[in-house]
C-alpha cells in the first residue's frame, strides 16, 4: 500500500483546518469518504475533495455507513469530545486502524472502554497528539534522552489559550466546548502539554502516574468577556454561571517521584503557551521565553544577574539539539499547520498504517493522558483529595 485510503468523521473547526490545507496534499493519503452530523460540512469537504483531486468521496452524516465500507484502510475519528471514544471503539470493532484526536475522557469508563477494545481486536490504533512533534518538545526529548538535563525530577505544562469566542460563540459555531463550560469542572484538555511530559518521562514505560491532585479557581472570565461585548452573542452569557473554573491546577506524583504540573487557562486574556518545561538535576527548558539552560554552560560571574545564564534555545543551541525528525523535516521543507507537527503527526500515522510495527502513541497512552480529564473532576468536587491513576497497562 502506498497511499492509505483514508475516511475522516468529524468536518468541524479541526477537520477543516486539516484536509483541504494538510491531507490533500500528502504522499501516503487518500481521503475516500468523510462524515459530519452537518450536511452542510460534509458537502463542503467533498467539493474540497473533487476541487483538489478532481475525484469523488463518499459523504454521509451517518458514521456507521462509513465503518461499513469496504474499500477504506484507516479513519480518523475528529468528532467532539463526547462521542470520539464511542466511535473510535467502533472503528476498532470493524478491524479500521484508527487515529483518534486528542482531548479528555468523559468518564473512566471510556479510558477502559478504548483499552479493552484495541486489547480485544488488536486494530492498529494511535493518538493522534501533534504537541508529542512540537519541534522544542522533541528537542528536549532529544537532550533528556542524551542525559544532558540530567535526572528529571519535574516537569510542568499548560494549555494557556484565549477560548473566550470560541466558548461563547459555541451556538453560532456548533461548538461542544459551549456546554463543556457551562456544565463540567476539570483539567478538560490535558494532553497537548502531558503527551509530551509523559513521553520524557518514560511514562507506561518502566515509569507510571500514581495519584493527581486539582485545584480549581473561580470562574469569572467568560462573565466578564460576555459584560465587555453586550451587543454581540456572547453579550448574553453575562450572568450564565459556568461551572468551569478559569484556571484549574492538576499535581501529579510519579512513581519514580518525578512530579508534573499541569495548568489548564482558556477563559482569561492571555497570549497562547503550553508552557513546556522540564527540569533536572543538570539542566531545565522553560519554553516561555524558548529558554534553556545548562549546569556545563553556568557564568559564574552572572550569578546574582540571572538572565545571561538563561540562553535563547533557538539561538544557541537548536542546530545542536534539534531531534533527528526535525532536522530532517527542516531540511526537506516545513509544512501543515501548529508549526509543522500536524504534518509529522499525520505523517506517523499513515506511516504506521502502510508500514505496521508499534504505534507511535498507543492505546495505554492515550488511556492514561485522557484519564486525568474524569480524574481532575473529582479532585475538585472533593477538596482537591488525591486521586489514583490507573494503570491501564495491566490490561492485557
Ligand atoms: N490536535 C489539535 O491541535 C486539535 C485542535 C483542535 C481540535 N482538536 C480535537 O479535534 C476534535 C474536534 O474538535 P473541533 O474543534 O473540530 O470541534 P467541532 O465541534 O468544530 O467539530 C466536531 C465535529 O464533529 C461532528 N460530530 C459530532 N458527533 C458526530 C457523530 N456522531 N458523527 C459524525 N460527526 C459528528 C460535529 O458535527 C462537528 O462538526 C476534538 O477531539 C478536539 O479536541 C485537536
């Protein structure tokens, strides 16, 4: 197989954002079929599709159509938060390989859910994180894994991005994130920044996350967005009580007691950042401000005046320290969207499905990332009380 024939469910802002500028335009992919609850999204897509390739796919708004085809060899499952693990088990039921986009579980159950079936049908399966190809975040992968930070013992991440129009237009834009907000308090979207987190800390992989504790702020930001804009439609969420905190604190504890810190803060005035940072015994990354630093590399004379031992790490050192991925990608040409890891994500995944072997981000993955979504939820119903993290690998 040289290019996958590929059906995507779920034509919304994600979906959009991806086929016409990314997938059309790739080697290993084939867009076949696509389905959207919306006729008019999926109408939209397949004359994207006719438009570029000059070939018709399949559109329907009924997703078990498209499990039942025959001639499609992946599907990407780019559906809401609430109905991706229903659908991606199903796709894995049917025998499709599936790449699942990223977000947090609803509930344990679905973390189990996704585990048991791909243990079950041994359906070829990744999630689908592209922070996990960020090119800072595979550098510091690329220098933990040299040992030059030395031992880490903590790292921390965020998913620091103004949502405050994407919340409150949640009508007009056919949006789950709307009622997300208004009914749910937890870490809803911790996987960007612990994907990443996990992988350098060989999370699953000798090392696991034992308990987490959250804490939640008060929820004020979309009240005060919706009061600052009253002539608009999000004027009439002023006094609508969300129940989403803006900022929400998730601590989490490893076995081999390295500690992670996660931040979730969507609903205030800020510029984006998924404040990557990692630090050991010898070194850190800070990712606001790129900066990175190095025992070996310490100014003496700069003691007391902090900022020369902070070295820019684009500047200094990503001709040094770039993953092997990037520095090949750099050389044969960025492209796709969020900085070039979309592509490498897809890339993977494709890759994954003509080549077979391990998944790059496998189903005990995404089980343990997703969990800390219904996990940080009862941390914060309960006094931010410790909660346990399963160990999904046990399930076998
Ligand atoms: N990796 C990234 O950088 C990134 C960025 C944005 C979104 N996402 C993820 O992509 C997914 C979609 O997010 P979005 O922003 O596009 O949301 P969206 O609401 O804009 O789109 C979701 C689409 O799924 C469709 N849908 C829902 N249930 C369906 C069903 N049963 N059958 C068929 N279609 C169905 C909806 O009609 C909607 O068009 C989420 O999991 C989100 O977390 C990832």
């Amino acid at each position: 197989m040289e290019k996958v024939r590929t059906a995507v469910i779920g034509l919304g802002a994600r979906g959009q954002s991806l086929i016409k500028p990314l997938l059309l335009g790739m080697d290993n992919c084939e867009i076949v079929a696509v389905c959207d609850l919306y006729q008019d999204r999926v109408d939209l897509i397949m004359s994207q599709i006719k438009e570029e390739t000059g070939k018709d796919a399949f559109g329907t708004t009924d997703y078990k159509e498209i499990l039942a085809l025959k001639n499609i060899d992946a599907v990407l499952v780019m559906t809401s938060w609430e109905t991706h693990v229903k659908i991606a088990c199903e796709a894995m039921e049917a025998g499709i390989p599936t790449g699942l986009e990223v977000g947090g579980a609803y509930d344990l159950e679905e973390c189990y859910d996704l585990v048991k079936t791909q243990v079950k049908t041994k359906t070829p399966f990744m999630f689908l994180e592209n922070c996990c190809y960020g090119r800072y975040e595979m550098m510091a992968m690329n220098i933990v894994k040299q040992g030059l930070f030395g031992e880490i013992v903590h790292c921390e991440g965020a998913y620091q991005h103004d949502l405050r129009t994407e919340v409150l237009r949640g009508e007009e834009l056919r949006h789950y994130r709307l009622n997300n907000y208004i009914n749910r308090n937890c870490e809803n979207y911790p996987t960007h920044e612990l994907g990443p987190i996990a992988q350098i800390l060989d999370i699953n992989r000798g090392n696991r996350m034992l308990y987490l504790t959250s804490m939640s702020s008060k929820s004020v930001g979309l009240n005060d967005y919706a009061r600052l804009h009253p002539d608009t439609i999000q004027g009439k969420f002023a006094d609508m009580k969300f129940n989403q905190g803006d900022i929400v604190t998730t601590n989490i504890m490893c076995s081999n007691g390295a500690t992670i810190s996660l931040m979730l803060d969507t609903s205030c005035g800020r510029p984006y950042s998924r404040n990557f940072t990692v630090h050991g015994t010898r070194g850190m990354y800070r990712e606001d401000g790129n900066y990175i630093y190095f025992d070996t590399d310490f100014d003496e004379a700069s003691h007391w005046n902090w900022s020369p031992n902070w070295n820019n790490a684009l500047d200094v050192y990503a001709e040094k320290y770039d993953h092997p991925m990037w520095k090949k990608f750099l050389a044969d040409g960025l492209r796709g969207g969020h900085g070039g890891m979309d592509y490498l994500v897809y890339n993977e995944f494709f890759n994954y499905v003509i080549n077979g072997g391990k998944s790059p981000i496998d189903v005990y993955d995404a089980a343990a990332w997703m969990c800390i979504t219904p996990l940080s939820d009862i941390s914060i119903r309960e006094g931010s009380r410790p909660v346990e993290i399963p160990d999904f690998t046990l399930i076998k």
